[in-house]
C-alpha cells in the first residue's frame, strides 16, 4: 500500500559518513543510546514519541488555551479521550509512565499482585516501587517465537483464575492489560480473550484496567484475524474492548500520535479521587496535568485521526512489509510481525556469538557502524543478570533486536533500504564479533553502559 498521506513539511537528514559513524559508536562506548540521533539515517530506536503530526494538529497547537485552569483545549481532549474509550472520568498525566504512578500509588499496596498478559517494563517497575509483584500471565504461545497464533498477547485467563485464588482477592487490587502487548513482540490481544478475562475478574470481584498505549492497533488486529469484526468501524472495535474495563492508563506518545502526553480514564469516581490529590502533588492541576493546552489539543485531533482505516492499513502494512521483505531474505524474526516493531532473533543471526558476548548488541552496532540505521537490543545487556546466590549469569530466553518503525515518519523507501541493509549484513554475518562490557551501572545497564569488541582471536570462550 502507498502512504496515505503526502509531505509538506521535511525534515533534512544529515549524511554521515561511515569513518564518522565509527568515531562516534566509539565515543559511544558502543552504546546505541549515547549515539547523536541527528547522525542516524534510519532511527527505529522507538515508535514512542517520535510520530510526525499531521497539518490538523499542528494547526491545533495554534488554538492551544495556556490558562491554568479549566482551558477549553481540555475539554477537547476530556471528550475525544470519552468517545474512544467510554470511560466517564479522564486524568491528563505528561506520560504513560506518570499515569502508571498515579494508579498503582493510589490503588496498590505492599504485598499486593498485579496480573497482566505482559507488564511492560515502566508498568513492572511502578508496581514494584509500590512494594507489589507485577506478574506475567500470558498466554504459552507468546512466548514462543516462532508460533503463529493470531493473538498472542492474549492473557491466559486459566493461569489468571489461579493466580487470584492462590494469592486472595484482597491481594489483586486490580488486572492490567496491555493491548498491544509490548514486551511480547507488539502482539494482539482478542475480543473473546478480553470478555474471557473479564469473567475471571467479575468472578473475584477485581477491577480489569487496560495499558492502552497501541489500542488502534491492536484494534486493526482484531478485524482483521478474529472472526465476526471485518466489517466493524476501528472505533466500533475499541468502545466494544474497553467496554469490559473499569478503567485505562495511556501514553498518547503512540496511538494518539503525538510528541508527548498522556492520561489515565475510569469509572470509579474513589480511585479518581486519590488519583487526582497525587496528579496535584506530582503532575499538575486537573485539567492540564503536566501538559500544555496545546498538547491537550494536539492528543484531540491524534486520537480521531488514529482511528482513519487508510492509516491503519498502511501503518500494519508498512511494519509487515519491512517483515515479509526480511524473511524472503531469510533472516530470523519473531513471527507473526506484531503492530508496531518487527524483532530480528539476534541468536539465530549470529549463532557464532554466545549469549555471553552480547549477540543482539553487536547486531545493533554493525546496522548503525555500516548503514547508520540505529536499532535497540533487547537482550542480555538489557535484561541480562547476575544470580544473587552463585554470582553465575544469568541470560534471558530470548536475545532480539527491535525494529521499531516511528508512525508516518518513513516511507517504504527507507525500510526498504533498511530491509536490504539487514539483509546484507545477514549474509556477511560470519564477520561480526562478540562484544564485552567495559562498565556498567547497577541498574538498567543498557542505557548506559560502556562495552568494546572483542578481538576474533582473543574473544574468550563462552561463560
Ligand atoms: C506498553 C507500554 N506501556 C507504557 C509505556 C510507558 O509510556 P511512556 O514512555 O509515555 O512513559 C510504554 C512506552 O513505551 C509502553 O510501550
């Protein structure tokens, strides 16, 4: 499908060439995130953030109301966020991430348990700093690779009815779910796994609450794969979805297609009590909540806009494509391709390189090092550890590279050229060597840490 949509504004990318690519991965200390984005030729870092706005909600900025209170953009932005979601209550946060907060810190206490299909890693942490466990319930075929299943960001609704027994009611202050599912590859979430869901909650009497971040998306699915929704409108689809649920935190910095932003939605008039004395203390006053009027308005015209049929296909598509395109060159991905990233299996690409030496990171400095395409491991450096009894490391499952395609920001010609650039470096692959780290910090070390190739002759055996 062609983009539907054509250019009016551009934004000039600088050409770098390869000698000044390799002073700065060094400078980097072969770290992707301390790498310059304005020396990127493809930057498929995140999908988070990076969309570009269209005409209506640049033109929206120019009506932003900056009162403190009460300005008319939030009203926009209250009944846009109202008609997509059905909920009655709607709290503006500057972040997914400042709505996870304000939820888990007004609801969750010590001791508690979160269920989810996926936590993604901010929703893990907030419920962690609560003093709670974040749990991953989902289904077993989303944790495998190379399984088809159409909706493998479903949550197993079996292993949730266990869960709640074994730990009691009064320790689940309530379920998240997280559509798409993130951390499993951007993978779908069914209609029929939602009122499945929704049965074990009602049954125990526990709030079920959505991470509503790729909604559209995962909405496109449902249409798309699960019998009964063809002929149903995007927006039909999600007021169906979040019908089931009492409530939904959100980073508009996806599906709501703007820079930044975000909110939490709900029913219970309590909780959005708690809710709001913390967004006062953290965030900001009711109608604004860490944003500016303008930003309020620009989530206004992004939520209606995601919803367009046209954009949906040719946003799917487009990720799709850059998938079909890797596979007929035969390189290993996470299939089927989810909404919004297509995941290279970094071990099945450099199966020479063990765990140890960091495969998925070396993938990722020789796309930028060659063709200056930056991409993200998610791996062992992001998620590798030590065990705190043997000291031994300790390596996760899976060792991938994230694609992650920004919205309506690249044409098919870029992913193209970056398809054809993951192609070739698949078939020069026998020369990419393992990497080491130089230093780390305690925490999150991917962010931040500092690591060097390892010489081919003295690379050390695998640990
Ligand atoms: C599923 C999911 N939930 C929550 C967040 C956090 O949102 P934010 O980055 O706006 O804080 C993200 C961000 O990538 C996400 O993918």
């Amino acid at each position: 499908m062609r983009e539907p949509y054509r250019i009016k504004v551009v934004e000039p990318l600088r050409r770098v060439t390869r000698e000044e690519r390799e002073r700065l991965l060094r400078e980097a200390g072969l770290n992707i995130f301390a790498v310059p984005a304005e020396s990127c030729a493809v930057d498929l870092l995140t999908d988070s953030g990076t969309s570009a706005m269209s005409d209506r909600q640049w033109a929206g900025l120019m009506t932003g109301d900056e009162s403190y209170a009460c300005s008319r953009n939030f009203y926009r932005f209250r009944d846009a966020v109202r008609d997509v979601f059905g909920y009655p209550i709607v709290i503006p946060t500057h972040q997914g991430r400042a709505a996870e907060h304000l939820l888990f810190a007004s609801v969750v206490k010590p001791g508690d348990v979160v269920p989810s299909n996926t936590h993604f890693d901010t929703t893990r942490a907030n419920v962690e700093h609560q003093g709670a466990e974040a749990r991953d319930l989902v289904v077993d075929e989303g944790l495998d690779p190379s399984c088809l299943h159409p909706f493998k960001g479903n949550l197993d609704p079996v292993k949730l009815d266990r869960a709640i027994r074994e730990v009691g009611r009064e320790r689940v202050p309530l379920v998240m779910l997280t559509v798409t599912n993130n951390s499993g590859g951007g993978q779908p979430v069914s209609i029929a796994n939602v009122r499945a869901v929704r049965e074990v909650c009602d049954r125990h009497g526990v709030p079920l609450f959505f991470d509503a971040c790729r909604f559209a998306e995962n909405c496109w699915f449902i249409r798309e794969r699960e019998p009964g929704w063809a002929k149903r409108s995007i927006k039909d689809i999600a007021r169906e979805l979040f019908s089931y649920g009492d409530g939904c935190t959100m980073s508009a910095k996806k599906d709501a297609l703007v820079n930044i932003g975000g909110f939490v939605a709900l029913k219970d008039a309590a909780w959005a009590e708690k809710i709001t004395n913390l967004l006062i203390l953290f965030e900001g006053f009711l109608t604004y909540g860490g944003l500016a009027g303008r930003d309020l308005e620009a989530i206004a015209v992004g939520l209606t806009e995601v919803l367009d049929e046209d954009y949906l296909a040719f946003r799917v598509g487009q990720v799709a494509a850059l998938g079909e395109q890797l596979e007929r060159a035969g390189v290993p991905i996470v299939k089927p391709v989810g909404g919004h990233a297509v995941y290279v299996d970094a071990r099945a690409f450099l199966p020479h390189i063990p765990q140890s030496q960091f495969p998925g990171q070396a993938l990722v400095v020789a796309l930028y090092r060659e063709f200056g395409i930056r991409a993200v491991e998610i791996g062992s450096l992001m998620f590798g550890s030590r065990d705190p009894k043997t000291g031994e490391p300790v390596y996760p499952r899976l060792e991938l590279v994230r694609l992650a395609i920004p919205r309506r920001v690249y044409t098919n010609d870029h992913l193209r050229y970056v398809a054809e650039s993951v192609a070739r470096l698949f078939r020069e692959r026998d020369r990419l060597r393992g990497l080491r780290i130089t230093w780390e910090a305690p925490t999150l070390r991917h962010f931040t840490a500092r690591l060097e190739e390892l010489d081919a002759a003295a690379a050390p055996a695998a640990r």
